[in-house]
C-alpha cells in the first residue's frame, strides 16, 4: 500500500515540474513599442521599433529600424526582409517590474594615418542598453548608448518612456523556434565583434 502512495506521489510531482519546465520554454509576446534610435533609420521617415518576448526570466527581441525591406542572405535566392539588431542579454521579471536588454550597432568609421595618407577603414561599435519597466503596455526607463571604439567618449543617455504600438507577434514553443521565425521574418544583423 505504501509503495503505491509513494509512486503516485513521484507520478504527480514528475508531472508538475514537466509542466512548469514546458510554460518555461515557450515565448510569451510582450509587445512591440516604438523606439527611437538616431542614425539607425534607413529612410528618413522610418519609425524604428522594438519588438519583445519573454521565455521565463529571459526577454528576447529584435530592434527594427524601419519596416523598409532590403536584399539579405548570402545564398542566390536572396530574400527582401526588413533588418533588425538582435537583442542580447535580456532579462524580463514575470510582473514586468524589471526589464533589460542590449544590442550592438556596427558603424563605418575612417581613420586617418600620421603620414596623412588615404584614410583606412574600421569598425567602429555602438552599444545600446536599456534598464527599465514594462508594466500596462508601458515601456519605461532609461536607454545608454556607448561607443565601443571609443571608451573616453561619455556615454549618451536618454528617458524611454512609451505605450505599445499594434503589431501581430506569435508565441512560440521555445527558443529555437524563436530564432527560426525572428530569421525568416528580419535579415539579422550578425557581425559581432
């Protein structure tokens, strides 16, 4: 008799921590919410935007700098899609009490030798974080931008404070899903330093 209690009682504690184990894996849509970015704009008129998940304690998203679509993938069929900075390093708390994120921006920059030469070309790297709130549809707090390349420069900061915008976003069953989907709707952004 007390053999059976005990295997009911692995049965049932199995099958809840496979359940909380699978309402962990999959991503939840947060939302997506206007983001102004200066420079990253491909058209003048573009509206960048950032569009979030959340897959337990880790938030994951993408930053759009426009809808404007452009040739991407190295294969021969190349497909149009709009580009996005994949984020990294997010956090989200399941009340939205804390939210937090980073992406890196790669720019052009010239450098100009001492013997006044022809300029060579680099890569000069722009960090943006953001820590804050999202709580209501109600992204708050604050968004530093830093330039990688050159760490004397003082880092820019700026207050996010902005509702939700209207936009279709899935859910997904886990993150490899995520990343599949994020790929094929966005040309990625994959030059890390």
């Amino acid at each position: 008799m007390m053999s059976w209690l005990i295997l009911i009682l692995i049965g049932v504690v199995s099958s809840l921590a496979s359940g909380s184990v699978a309402s962990e894996a999959t991503v939840k849509p947060v939302g997506a919410y206007p983001f102004a970015l200066p420079g990253l704009s491909v058209s003048p008129d573009g509206k960048s935007k950032a569009l979030l998940w959340c897959q337990g304690v880790n938030l994951m998203g993408v930053v759009v700098p426009d809808e404007k679509s452009t040739a991407c993938g190295t294969a021969s069929p190349k497909r149009m899609a709009p580009g996005a900075f994949l984020l990294r390093d997010g956090r989200c708390e399941s009340d939205g009490s804390t939210v937090s994120f980073g992406f890196l921006v790669s720019r052009k920059a010239w450098v100009f030798g001492a013997a006044r030469g022809a300029p060579e070309e680099r890569t000069a790297w722009l960090l943006h974080r953001f820590e804050g709130s999202l709580k209501a549809g109600q992204l708050t707090g604050v968004l530093v931008q830093v330039d990688v390349s050159h760490p004397g420069y003082s880092f820019q900061r700026k207050k996010v404070d902005v509702e939700a915008v209207p936009a279709e976003q899935a859910s997904f069953t886990d993150g490899a899903a995520w990343h599949n989907g994020i790929a094929q709707a966005f040309c990625l952004a994959e030059d890390d330093p």
